[in-house]
C-alpha cells in the first residue's frame, strides 16, 4: 500500500431538490489496492453517493453538494469545474453500474463502448483498439477480439458486465466506483464477476463497491461502510462489522439475510394434492423452431408441506410455475389434482401487474374473497393496517404489495400457493418479512407451498423439500438439508458455492 | 403614402425622417419614369377561373374556355363596344329575304397556324363539329342549334341554311365557343384537339402542363387582327403563361409580388387597392348576356304564388351589401339584361324595398308567422333552398346571398343556402331541388333572354339540364322571344325584346343584383384590352414595361 | 415492472394539472360557459348584418371589428363556440364509437379476426385524414352533417388502433390473468377489468381528439366542403375572412385563433388526463 | 430469411392498401351520383345516345356492380388504373405527371420538420437554468401550437406576411423553384415539426436519464459529445417510426397547401377528382398516397435499421399514439 489514499473524504452531504439531504456528513477513506463495500437498504443513498465520487451529482445545478475534505487520487475536487471533473472521469475515477444490459448504449458496438474514456481523449485509433482488446483481456472476456464488433444485444448478461468493467479499466483509473455491479447476475456469474473483482483490487486498484448483499461484502471488500438514510451508521474492517455489529441497523441488516434451514419442522407428508407427470411446454424460438422451457419434468405437492424450486434464469422454473398455477397449457404431460381439486393461489414476482389499477386495496381483497373474512382481518392476517383498505396499489410500497397479494391469495381460503420469485424485487428487511409471514402462514393453516426463486439461501430458509431445475429440466431433487449437506449434481455444488452457503 | 412602403429600405427611413409631405415627395420621385414597353418577353396570366378539361371551346364551353381559346381561336366575326358586329375572319355577310340564307365571304389570305388554309369547308366541318354530340358541345350546340347545313360555295364562300330565322346568328358566331379551328386539327380527334386545338390566333398552344400552366407561343404568321387592333402584324410578346391560382387572396398576392402580369377575378378590395396603386391597372369589362340576379322557381310551392315572389324581392333588400361587399365597384341592376346590351330595360320601381309589404303579401298569401320567426301555411315552413355553385360564385356574392338571407328571414322566410361544387348544383338544380337560384348565362346579345326564358328552357336536355330556372311559363313571352328572334329589323327586334323584359321583371321571378362581374388588374404590361363579345381579354397589342 | 395502463384516478389527474393544466382547464371551462350560455358573455345576434358598418377594424364597440356583412366577429366568434365544439364533438363521438367497435372485435375476438382487422386498421390508418374524409365529403355532399361524418369516418382507424393496442395490453396484463386464474368469467372479467381499463385512457385521448377534429373540419370549409352559412362555425368565419386577409385581417385572425386556442387548451387537458404520457 | 419475410410482409400490406382502397373508393362513390354523368361532362352536356353507349362499353358500366368492382380490382391490382372520366387522359400519365412535385414537397417538408424538431429537442435539452427553463416551457408551448394550427390559416397570414405585405417570398409556388418552395414547405412542415418535437424532446429526455448516458458521462463524456454519439441516436428512434407516419400526414397538408400556393400537385389532383366524381382518378390518387406510404415506410424500415442495428423489430410502439390517434 502506497501512503496516499485513493479516495478521502470528510463531512460529504449532498442535497437534491425536491429531496432534501440525501447524504449526510459522509467520511469515507480508501486507501490504494484497498475494497471499500457501502452497504444499505434501497433509499439508504448509495446511488447518489456513487455518482458524487465522479461528480455527476454536481453536475446538477440544482443539487447542492458540500464536504469538509474531497478528494480524489490526492487531488481537491470540491470547487472543481465541470471541465476538470470530465477530465478526471474514467482516467482517476470510474463508473460500473448495475445492469449492463441498460448501462451499454445498445446501440454502440463493445468497441466504441469500451474505447469511449479513450476516443474522447484523442487516443489515436489503432492504439485505441489495442487498449480496449488489454481491458477486455482483464476483464475477463473470452474471445475479446470478436467481440469487438458486437454490440449489448448479442452478448450474455455476465459478458455485458465485462465489457462494462473493461470500459472502466481502460483508461487506467486506479479508483473504480462498483455500484452494484452483481445484482441483475445469476449467482454462478455473480460470483465470477467477484472474482474477477478481487483480482483486480489484488493487482492494486482501489475500489468502492456499492451493494446491498452481505455476502457480497463478505466475498471482495476488505472494510465496509453501512449506510442508512443518508449516513454512515458503522465503518470498520469486513470480519469485525459482520463479526460483531455495533450499530442496531447493521445488526438488522444481518439478522435479515436469509441463511440457515427452515425453523420450523415439516408436519409429516398429507395426501397428495396435484401431481404434474412429463410436463413439456415449447415457445417459439427467435430464430424459427422451438425452445423446450420445461422438457420432461414431473413434481408432485403434498398437502403441508412446502418444495421450494430453485435455479437460474432460464431455467424453465416460472413455466413450471404457470403450468401447476394453469395459466398455461402444457404441450405434453399432464397435471392431476387431488378431489375435490384444491383451491391454488399464486403469490406473483410483480403483485402491482397482478392489482388493477383503478381499484383500492378493499376491492381487490374483496373481489378474490371467498370466505367470511373482511379486508381488514385479512391485512391484519398479513400484517398490514386496516386503513390501507382506501389505498390503491400505486401509493403503497413493495413490501405492502407483496403482503397484499398474498392476503388475497388467503381469501380464497386456498390450499396450496404457488410463490414465483416472491421476494426478489424486495429489499432484504422487507424480503424477510415476508419470508417470516409466508412461513408462519404454511404453518398455521396447513398450506401446501411451491416456492421458486434463484436464490438458493431463500429456498432453504422456507423449504422442506428442494427441485434444482436446470434448462428445463431437474437435475436434482430431495430433502432441503440434504441436498445442500450433500449435493449430488455438479451444478448444484455450483449453486451452493456461488450462494455463499448462507 | 401606402406605396412609400414598398420603396427600398434607405428611402423608408429618409421618409421618416422628413416627415410626410417629403415622404409623398419622395414616393412619387421613386415611382419609375413610364417605363419603355418593350417588345418580347412573357407575360404571367393567373386565372382563378378553374382549369379546363379541354382547350377546345366546342367541346362542352364555359368561360373558362373562352378567356384562353382567345388567344389561340379566333371567330368569323367581332362584336365593338357599341354591340355593332365587325368583320373577322368573314369580311362580309348578307341574310336572305326569308332569314333563311346566310351568305359569308370569308378572307382569302388565311392560313390556320398548322398551315391549313381557312375557306369555306372549314368553316362547314367547324360548324359540322359543333353539332356532332360526340363533340359534347352544349355552348356552341345551342348557338348554331338552327343552322340545318352549311354549304362551302366556293373556296371563300360559306352559305348558312337555317331551319328558321335567327336574328341572333351573328352574335352567336362572334363568341368564342363557335371559333374556327383548323380542321386538320380537328380531324385528329377529341383528345388531341382538346390538348392543343388549332387556330388563327396571335399566340399557339405550346405545352399544356395540367394543373400547372399552359404555355402560349406567338403565332410569327398572325395577319387577322380585329377590328379593336392597333397592332397589324404578329403580337408583342413572345409567350404568354397561362396560369391557374384558383386562390383569390394567393392570386392576388401573386400579383402584389409581381409574379404575374395579369389576374381575373379578383376581389372587390383588390380592385379598390388597384384603383389607388400606380402599378396595377383596372380593366372593368362586364360579360354580355344575362346581367347577375336571382331567380325565384316559380314551378313549385311557395313560389308558384307571385305573391310570395314579390314579398320575398320587396325583402331581400340587396343595395346596402351591393354598396359595401363591392366597395363602390359595382353598379346594381334592375334588368335581366347586361348593361352592354343596347336593348336592356330596367324597372327600379318594381324592385324597392318594401319588407312591410313584403309581410303583408304574405299575411295575404296565407303564410303566417309564429313563435320562431319562420312562417308557415298548412303546417309547411316558408322554406327557400338557395344552392350556390362555389366554382360560379365570388366570396363577395356568397356574403350578399347571406344578407339576402338575413334580410328575408326578417319577414320571415327560411333561406337555406348551401354552397355545391359545379356537379352537384346541376344535380339539385336537374331534380328540382331549389327555390333560388342565381345562374348567371353568358352570351352575346339579348337572345340570351329566349335561352333564359322560353318555356322551352323548362324542359331538361337528355343529361337533365335546363336553362329557364325561373320556370317561366307564359305564352305571351314564348311568342315575343320567338318573333325577336326571327325578326331581321334592328329596331322591332329592340321592341320586342323590350316587351318580353317587362314581362319577366313583373313575373318577380327575376332579382337582378348587378352586371356579371368580369375584372382583370394588370401589372407590368400595357395595351391589354377586351374583345367586346365575351369580355375575354387579348394580348395582341400587350407589351411588358421595359 | 409498470402496470400496463398508469393508475387513473381524478384525484391524480388534477395533481398532475401543472400550471399551464389549470390554464388549459380555465380555458376549457370558459369555452363551455360560451357554448352554453353565449349571450352571457356577449349578448348580441351573431347572424344580424349592419352593410353599412362592414369591416370595422377592432374597436371597444366591436371588440373583434366587423366582418363584410356589418357583423360582430367577437359575437359571431362566442356564438360560433356551440356549433364548432360540437362538430369537434361528433366527429370524435363518430370516431371513438367506429374505433370501439373495430378495436374491441379485433382486440378480444379470436387471433385470424384479430390479425385480418388488425392489417385493416392499419392500411386504413396509412391513409391521410383528409385523403379519406375528401372521399367522403365527395360522395355525400358539402355540409355540417357530411363533414363531421368523414371526419369521424377518417378519424377511426386511429382510434381504433389505440384501442386495439390498449385491450391487448389490458387482456395480457397481470390483473386479467389473475382474474382468470381465480376463475371469474370472461364476461366479468371484460366488464371489471378489461372495458373500464380500456375506455378510462380514452377520455384523454378524446379530448384531444375533439381539438384536432375542429381543425380538421375548417381544413374541409376551407376546401370548400364546410359549414353552412351563416353559420358562425369558426372554420366557416375563417374561411370567409381569409379573402379579406389584405385588408381586414382581423376576419381571419381571431377565429383562426379560437381554433387554435380551443385546439391547445384541449390538446394540454388532454395529455395530462391521458396519464402524463410525456414524462 | 428475415428479410425475406420482412419484403413479404411488406408487398402484403402493398396488396392490402390496394384492396382495401379500392373497395372504399368504389363503393363510396357509386352509393351515390352518377358516373356516366362524370364522364360525359357533367350534367351540361349534351351528349347523344351513341357517346352515352361508348361511354358504357368503355368503361364497362353495363356490366353488374360486382363485375365492375372485380374488374377494377384487377386493373388497379395491375396498376392499369384506366383513363380519367373527365380529363380522358390516362390517369397513371396524370399521377406521374403531379407524383414528383407533391413528393418533393412532402420530403422537403419531413426533412424540415426533422430538422426543426431536433434543433427544438437540443435546445431545451441544452437550456439550463431560470431561463432556460422558460426556454423549454416555451418551446413545449410552440410545439403544442405548431400541433394544432391550422394549415391554411398559418399559410394564409405566411402570404399576407412574406408575399403581400413584404414582398419578399412568391405567393405561388411550381416545380422546383427554390423561392417558390419557401413559404409552402414552412406551412406544411410546422405542424409536423411540433409533433416530431414532442417525440423527439421526451425520447431525448428519457435517453438521457437511461444508465448508458451515466455510463457515458462516467467515462468524461461531455453533454455534446453525449448527445451526439449517444442520446440523438435513440432519441430519433421514436421519431423515425413515426416518420412514415408522419409522411402520410404531410400529403394530407399537401391537399390543402398545394391549393393555398397554387401549386400543381398530386393534392390538387385528388380535389379535383373528387370534385368532379372521377373514379379512375379518384382510385388512382389514393392508391399512389397509400403506395408512397408503403414504400415510405419500406425506407423507414431501412433508415430505423441503420440507426438501430440491433434488428430488433420493437413492436410500434402504443406510446405516443395519443398523438398519432387523431389521424394523418
């Protein structure tokens, strides 16, 4: 480690209008070769914190951005013209966003993408080219000289992330700012992309990585800042924070990240109540001829007892969803259901999609009500307050939604539920929540619960038994604690290894 | 003052400076010395008539066709200002005792601009051609309706055999749509002729772009002026423009601008900013033939009452709008007739306005008023259907048709004016859907009252037009246009024709307004003038200001 | 993930209305009250002609001059409002009830209808306005009638084109898939969820559609196939004073500018209540 | 084999505009009038039993309706679209005659427009500030005007301004003549300019909010070089799409203008037609305003896939047709 930190700042607070303070009297310091993770919930401020550091923030006329101490590779950036900031952006500081495939101009080739911190210093081109195929090289993307043509469209999601990365390597910035750069990946490619994060800070760049997943920190960063409603509420190294939590939120943050097994014990095996036999569905490829998104899979529901689904994306496993829920028809095989049929109810990713819009959320519940109870026992059954009946979906939150739909499903007293990806769009407090309610739900009534989502360490906190689907078809299948005590499938070791274990 | 504005930028500003007096000063030192006409160039003609389908007058012939065919045709005989008729292409004519024979002699040193010569069997295939339907000749068709033959005598000797005495036969060959065309030409066929029709004339059809302009050439052989000509051999200008800006503000614009030399049909303010401009000149040239007016369908309720026909000319009250819509340039009439007819006769008397009496000949005639302002008899509302043919009519014409409207509503009739493109006025026009109606007829000399007026006009040609709109139908008149036009004596034709026009103004079928508006402004070019048939303009002796 | 169709609620429509929103509204209501009641802002008869006082520039005796006929344009333009709006409309009105017919058969009816009206509506689209209305308005004559019917006609496809694409997305959105999967009939779940959530966007849409029709419609007077007059309809005032436009521009500029007023005030109403489409 | 079924379902919807125009044309104008009338020279003329008989045979009027209407779809499937009943002169002489002018209109109009629209969209993205947000405020206003402005009125006071009062612009227009050109190609492209703006000024917005401009800024992009290398291209997608749209409206405002300036034109051929009850003429005219919509949308097509190489056919999209609902 060289003396001068790559980053210090002191007494940063950003306010934006309309907003009010966003940061307040942030210090941060990141030493050279060092990680810095920046933990917090959505609205904590972490995007607006990573875009200040390259001074987007101050572009804003509007936004007013004050510090005692800012300064970037040793240089004072608080009074920096928007000129000099430009010049210092890309080549001393630089940019990886989340979801490459919004963060690439789709219609940029890799090459003017990745080469743009060069062209726009008058790099001459043939010594362009060679810079990018250098930065594509460290990033990790295979074939990078094929690919300079390409353009985000045709690459995969793990190679867009590489190019985005290569694009903030290849003007040599020794401070790179990571705002999330894994959320959008499917583990196994999340946890490359660490990697290949990890080696980059080894080769002695300093980085800032913004995220929200613990176990992302515990993975690359060396120290970790947490943030909440604008502050920093606890800094320290990894171990030591994660260790032991000083600060209340952290401790939140950490209680809530699902990990372990399901609490409660599987009430024995009920009868069977639907039964899904070679189920094959196909679309229609882009190309011309069909893809097989579930090709030969079998699953069948006991009554009680909750089977959760796991794989990547792609995997055929919200297909599988639709066909056991019937919103599809599937073109071979067939799903039996116990007499008389059991009533099923699907708990969506997206529940706002699933609420029409001009309606409040007591003629929502009431409509799908076909029991004795009112809108307001069923939001009090989900933890909600009763004067949320005169809301409409628009004004509530995410967590609420998703705690909306599920008192709908309760309505129809159902007796199985078909949870697709639940929690994903929620953050990790909330995510518990509702994870805590649908597994106390499963337990006071007796529910039957098919439970998909890609994150393996969410499936073993809710499932007694476990499907891993792969390309539409399953490639390993059995008891929870099994399966993840003793993986049979190669991908499921994979699965494991990505997820962090939980 | 006003043109002082048009005057370079510099001159604005001394204007200005010193004032208004130096400014009238000034303005009148920046208007050009009388420029040197010159000879050559091309002159811009911006019609707002609507762009014929045919250049040949024969075929089907409106107005329209007469102001290009000008140009290019010329007739067998002219017509001066004092409605004495001149030789043409015909130096002379004599009429047999009977009024049965015409004989013309024809000018021996004619060629038609094709090279064919003018004589006698051209003159038979011209008149052969308007009578053939397959022509689709109405105009003309009707002209020479009682010509039985024409025998070419000799070379320049062309007899006329009539099927009866028509004292209108000269005026009917001095217009435009009975010209002669070379029969080479006409021998090529409907289309051909139509593109480019052969004549005499000054100027030759060049190129015919549709929709765009026709191009004019000087004919260099030109030897036939009439007798208003000062110009004795081929014209001035090298090529006329014929251009079509059915737009009367772009028309006028265009000329402001000095895109084009000549515009017709322009607005009564135009003609008022013309009048007071030094650049733009006026030519006032009325058409022959019917004077502008009303007519009243006397062939249905609630016309067919003279009553209702009275009260409703007593109500309409036009002179004020006359005054005001046209700005002083037009005249009102009380005559059927053009003022350029020397026979014409008014009446003011018969046409005061009177909208007391107009009320109580309505009260009398049983039509009463109630609540809405509209009367009614038998339950029926004294309504009045007005179509309007928006291709016949100036937007200052529609605004007096509304304040006749307004002015009649007062006494309570229910005028319905409706503006229809040309086909669609025929149609409702053809199937008696009208009360009024103004359809002004063009033609040279009173004759045009037998086509207007005889009851022979109620009965509709195969296609279902008719020309009597006011559906007179009174023997008296019949006898009195028919013995008009067999008579060959000047002054009991002058007689008889009086008689029939005292006749039609005490029928109240007839509001006359004014004479058929026809007015050219003129800019940048000097020695335009109007043939005294149908009013069309020629160029023979125009030149543009150097 | 956005929900097909933003949520419509009045309350959020008016919390939307920015500045030039409550403009737009006060303009609207003004229009109303003129169309309505116009004697209430200005008394006179619009159709009473003074020959003797044509022409007058604007003065406070006619706040808008006076036209050829002696008439007083400021009353003729307020006495115009009633018949110019509701030509706007029943051409809209026309419009929007083909559209419905066209857009609901294609959107809800089997896929071979759906993708035979679809290609219909399209080609029928592809063809210009007044392309299609001067056909019309050949065929049925000039006039009022005549001219709010081809507008409406001309004016269908485009309607039914939102439509169609409008129930598509509320028949494939989350909440009808719901709605099914809980069992609810076809024909509740149009009338619950699919019709309201159709139509609802529509009365932005309309609103503008009302603006542009008017225009449409003078576009007819002025190409000779218009209002009947003498009506005060403004397309017709325009038409009439466009000859004058040299010396008495005020025939031509204060109804074209009714027409324009009238158009924008709507055309803001109507974006903001077709849901803020522009962010 | 994209393109292959692209090209077909393009020729598709050409077929389908034919047919679909000449049903409509067909059916409209027979329902009521007379055609033979039209042909004869409207109801003045004085035409015999042996015109009128020719007439039929020609125009095969003695045939049953259904006949008449298969043999019409059969010639103007073919482009034989037959004589003009008043002009008698074939009609597809007549259309080519007036096609170029009304084409170079509309395409100078479009190119103005375009350029209008994208030089509003850069100024009030530029626009910082108080006053640069009365800047943009006032630019929507223009737009929303532009929008709803009446062609013939904007043309008429252009004239009274630019021709009459003035004197520095022709009133009248022909062929290619660049002055003449002027004020017709302003009136009919600032409508046109202020929709496009629309467009253009929020798609321009919403690129820039996009994370790929943050990307871009990052790397120390500049707002110009933003705007150009990135922002303009996608903010001219939504605009390009609308653009064959856009085209087919500009040959509506070419009815209207054309007649205003005096200009010749495939707009005053229509009137004229229509006026006059000449079916040939009338079919004629429709069918060569939906075929240049077709092939207009054909370059569209090509022009969308050199900005947008990502041949990704997005569904046309449901945005905007708010403002496309009210027609052409």
């Amino acid at each position: 480690m060289t003396g001068r930190p790559a980053l210090e700042i002191r007494g940063l607070t950003v306010a934006l209008p309309g907003t009010g303070d966003v940061l307040r009297d942030v210090d941060l310091t990141v030493a050279a070769g060092e990680c810095l993770a920046v933990v917090g919930e959505s609205g904590a401020g972490k995007s607006v914190l990573a875009r200040t550091l390259l001074g987007l923030t101050q572009d804003d006329r509007h936004a007013r951005v004050i510090a005692r101490t800012f300064e970037v590779a040793g240089r004072d950036v608080r009074t920096l013209p928007r000129r000099d900031w430009r010049a210092l952006r890309g080549v001393d500081v630089s940019l990886v966003l989340q979801d490459a495939l919004q963060s690439l101009d789709p219609l940029r080739t890799t090459e003017a993408e990745v080469g743009e911190t060069l062209a726009i210093r008058r790099v001459p081109a043939h010594e362009r080219r060679t810079r990018v195929l250098e930065a594509l090289h460290a990033a990790g993307l295979p074939d990078a000289a094929a690919r300079l043509r390409q353009r985000s469209d045709d690459l995969s999601g793990g190679m867009r992330q590489r190019v985005l990365i290569a694009s903030a390597l290849v003007g040599g910035a020794p401070l790179l700012v990571a705002d999330e750069p894994t959320t959008a990946l499917d583990s196994t490619v999340a946890a490359r992309i660490l990697d290949l994060l990890g080696r980059l800070r080894d080769e002695g760049r300093s980085l800032v990585l913004i995220t929200h997943d613990l176990d992302v920190v515990a993975r690359v960063a060396d120290r970790v800042a947490v943030l909440d409603q604008g502050r920093i509420v606890e800094t320290g190294p990894v171990a030591e924070v994660l260790g032991s939590a000083r600060h209340v939120v952290t401790r939140a943050l950490i209680a809530a990240a699902p990990h372990g097994p399901k609490a409660t014990a599987p009430a024995g095996p009920g009868p069977e109540l639907i039964t899904a036999r070679d189920l094959v569905r196909r679309y229609r490829a882009p190309g011309g001829g069909s893809v097989a998104a579930v090709d030969g899979v079998g699953v069948s529901v006991h009554a009680g007892e909750t089977v959760g689904i796991v794989g990547e994306s792609g995997s055929g496993k919200s297909t599988l969803a639709r066909l056991l829920v019937g919103a599809e028809r599937p073109d071979e095989g067939t799903v039996s259901t116990s007499a008389p049929p059991p009533r099923i109810r699907l708990i969506p990713q997206d529940p706002f999609a699933t609420f029409d819009p001009r309606w409040t959320v007591g003629r929502i519940l009431r409509t799908s009500t076909r029991t004795a109870d009112t809108p307001e026992a069923l939001l009090a059954q989900v933890g909600l307050a009763a004067d949320l009946v005169r809301r409409r979906p628009a004004t509530l939150s995410g967590g609420q939604r998703q705690r909306v739909a599920i008192a709908r499903a309760l309505a129809a007293d159902p007796d199985l539920l078909i949870c697709d990806e639940p929690v994903s769009a929620l953050d990790v407090t909330t995510q518990a929540g509702i994870l805590d309610l649908l597994v106390r739900l499963q337990a006071d009534r007796g529910l039957a619960v098919v439970f998909i989502s890609h994150d393996l360490a969410v499936v073993r906190k809710v499932s007694d038994r476990v499907i891993v689907m792969r390309d539409g078809r399953i490639v390993e299948e059995g008891a929870t604690e099994r399966v993840f005590a003793a993986p049979e499938h190669p991908f499921t070791r994979e699965l494991i290894r990505a997820g962090g274990g939980g | 003052m006003h043109r002082a504005l048009f005057t370079p930028r510099g001159r604005i500003l001394s204007v200005l400076a010193v004032g208004t007096a130096a400014a009238l000063a000034l303005a009148a030192c920046a208007a050009p010395d009388a420029p040197a006409a010159q000879d050559g160039g091309t002159l811009v003609y911006a019609s707002g008539d609507a762009e014929p389908t045919c250049l040949d007058p024969h075929v089907g012939g409106n107005y329209p066709q007469a102001l290009i065919s000008t140009q290019y045709l010329e007739p067998l005989v002219g017509r001066d200002a004092d409605g004495e008729i001149t030789p043409w292409l015909a130096t002379d004519w004599t009429v047999s005792d009977d009024g049965l024979t015409w004989d013309f002699t024809l000018r021996d040193d004619v060629t038609f601009t094709d090279g064919t010569p003018l004589d006698a069997d051209a003159v038979k295939v011209n008149i052969e051609h308007l009578q053939n339907p397959d022509t689709g000749s109405s105009t003309g068709y009707l002209a020479v309706a009682k010509v039985a033959e024409v025998e070419a005598v000799d070379a320049t000797h062309a007899r006329f055999h009539l099927s009866a005495p028509d004292s209108a036969l000269l005026e009917s060959l001095s217009q435009q749509w009975t010209a002669i065309e070379s029969p080479a030409g006409i021998a090529r066929g409907t289309d051909e002729n139509c593109a480019a029709p052969i004549g005499t004339g000054p100027f030759l059809v060049d190129e015919w772009v549709p929709q765009q302009q026709v191009t004019l050439v000087r004919n260099d052989d030109y030897n036939t002026p009439d007798a208003g000509t000062e110009n004795d051999g081929p014209a001035h200008l090298n090529t006329i423009e014929w251009r079509f800006i059915p737009d009367a503000a772009t028309r006028w614009a265009a000329l402001q601008s000095g895109e084009v030399n000549v515009i017709d049909n322009p607005q009564p303010d135009a003609i008022v900013a013309a009048e007071q401009s030094d650049d733009i000149a006026h030519i006032d040239a009325p058409r022959p033939g019917s004077s502008n007016r009303i007519e009243l369908n006397s062939g249905q309720a609630p016309f067919d009452d003279v009553r209702v026909r009275e009260a409703f000319i007593r109500a309409a009250d036009p002179e004020p709008g006359i005054e005001s819509l046209y700005l002083g340039t037009v005249t009102r009439s009380t005559s059927p007739l053009a003022s350029t007819e020397p026979v014409a006769i008014s009446d003011d008397a018969l046409f005061e306005t009177d909208a007391a009496a107009a009320a109580a000949l309505l009260d009398e005639a049983g039509w009463t008023e109630d609540a809405s302002g509209v009367r009614s008899k038998d339950g029926k509302p004294l309504t009045v259907r007005f179509p309007v043919s928006t291709n016949q009519s100036v937007a200052a014409e529609q605004s007096l048709f509304e304040q006749i409207q307004a002015n009649a509503a007062a006494v309570g009739f229910d005028v319905v004016l409706t503006p229809m493109d040309l086909s669609s006025w025929y149609g409702a026009l053809g199937a008696n859907e009208y009360e009024a109606v103004s359809a002004p007829y063009t033609k040279v000399g009173p004759d045009v009252l037998r086509i207007l007026y005889h009851s022979d006009g109620i009965v509709p040609a195969p296609s279902g037009y008719f020309a009597n709109h006011a559906q007179l139908s009174d023997p008296a008149l019949d006898a009195l246009l028919d013995a008009a036009s067999a008579t060959s004596d000047a002054d009991e034709r002058a007689d008889l024709y009086a008689q029939a026009q005292e006749i039609i103004l005490a029928s109240y079928t007839v509001l006359p307004l004014y004479d058929q508006q026809n007015h050219f402004l003129t800019r940048g070019v000097t020695g335009v003038r109007t043939l005294g048939t149908v009013a069309t303009p020629t160029f023979v002796d125009a030149r543009l200001d150097g | 993930m956005s929900n097909p169709v933003a949520a419509p609620s009045l309350r959020a429509a008016f919390a939307r209305l920015r500045p030039a929103g409550v403009v737009a509204l006060v303009v609207v209501l003004a229009i109303l009250v003129a169309a309505v009641w116009p004697g209430l802002i200005a008394p006179g008869d619009p159709l009473a002609i003074a020959p003797t006082d044509a022409l007058a520039p604007p003065s406070l005796a006619h706040l808008f001059g006076t036209d050829e006929s002696g008439r007083d344009i400021f009353t003729r333009v307020v006495h115009g409002t009633a018949p110019s709006v509701g030509i706007g409309l029943a051409a809209t009105g026309i419009g929007i009830g083909a559209g419905l017919v066209l857009g609901f058969a294609s959107g809800l009816g089997p896929k071979a209808l759906d993708a035979a009206l679809g290609r219909v509506i399209e080609v029928l689209f592809a063809l210009p306005t007044l392309v299609m209305a001067l056909l019309l308005v050949a065929v049925m004559g000039p006039g009022t009638g005549a001219a709010v019917l081809a507008i409406g006609a001309a004016t269908a496809p485009g309607y039914a084109r939102i439509l169609r694409a409008r129930v598509r997305a509320v028949a494939g959105s989350g909440y009808v898939e719901y709605a099914r999967l809980e069992g609810t009939r076809r024909t509740r779940v149009f009338l619950r969820h699919i019709a309201p959530n159709t139509l609802w966007p529509l009365v932005g849409v309309a609103t503008l559609g009302i603006g542009q029709a008017i225009v449409w419609v003078s576009a007819l007077s002025f190409l000779g196939f218009g209002t009947l007059p003498p009506s005060p309809e403004w397309g017709a005032m325009l038409n009439a004073g466009r000859v004058y436009i040299s010396t008495a521009w005020w025939m031509t500029i204060f109804p074209g500018l009714a027409i324009v007023v009238t158009a924008t005030a709507l055309t803001v109403l109507g974006r903001t209540a077709a849901g803020g489409g522009r962010r | 084999m994209r393109i292959a079924r692209w090209a077909l379902a393009r020729i598709g919807s050409a077929l389908l505009v034919v047919w679909v125009v000449t049903t409509i044309v067909f059916f409209a104008l027979r329902a009521s009038g007379d055609p033979l009338e039209a042909i004869l020279g409207g109801p003045g003329s004085q035409a015999g039993e042996e015109a009128v008989a020719v007439a039929r045979e020609t125009y095969g009027l003695d045939q049953p309706l259904l006949w008449q209407y298969l043999l019409l779809l059969g010639r103007v499937g073919t482009l034989q679209l037959g004589d003009s009943y008043a002009r008698r002169q074939p009609v597809i002489d007549l259309i080519a005659a007036q096609l170029p002018s009304t084409l170079l209109l509309a395409t100078l109009a479009l190119a103005l427009a375009w350029a209008l629209a994208l030089c509003g969209a850069i100024i009030a993205r530029t626009s910082r500030g108080p006053a640069g947000r009365a800047v943009t405020a006032s630019l929507r206003g223009a737009e929303i005007v532009a929008t709803v402005m009446p062609q013939f009125w904007l043309g008429a006071v252009l004239i009274l301004v630019f021709a009459s009062t003035l004197g520095v612009l022709p009133a009248t227009s022909s062929g290619a003549d660049p002055a003449g050109l002027v004020l017709p190609v302003v009136t009919l492209a600032i409508p046109i300019a202020g929709f496009l703006a629309q467009i253009m000024r929020d798609s321009l917005a919403e690129a820039d909010a996009a994370p790929f401009a943050v990307t871009a800024r990052a790397r120390g992009a500049s707002d110009t070089r933003l705007l150009l290398h990135h922002t303009l291209r996608h903010a001219s997608l939504p605009a390009l799409a609308l653009s064959g749209w856009a085209y087919g409206s500009l040959l509506s405002g070419a009815v209207v203008v054309e007649t205003l300036f005096a200009r010749p034109g495939l707009g005053r051929l229509l009137i004229d037609g229509a006026m006059q009850r000449d079916v040939p003429l009338v079919i004629g005219a429709v069918v060569v305003v939906a075929l240049v919509y077709v092939v207009v949308l054909v370059i569209g097509d090509a022009l969308e896939l050199l900005v947008d190489p990502r041949l990704r056919r997005r569904t046309r999209t449901i945005v905007r047709q708010a403002d496309v609902a009210v027609g052409a």
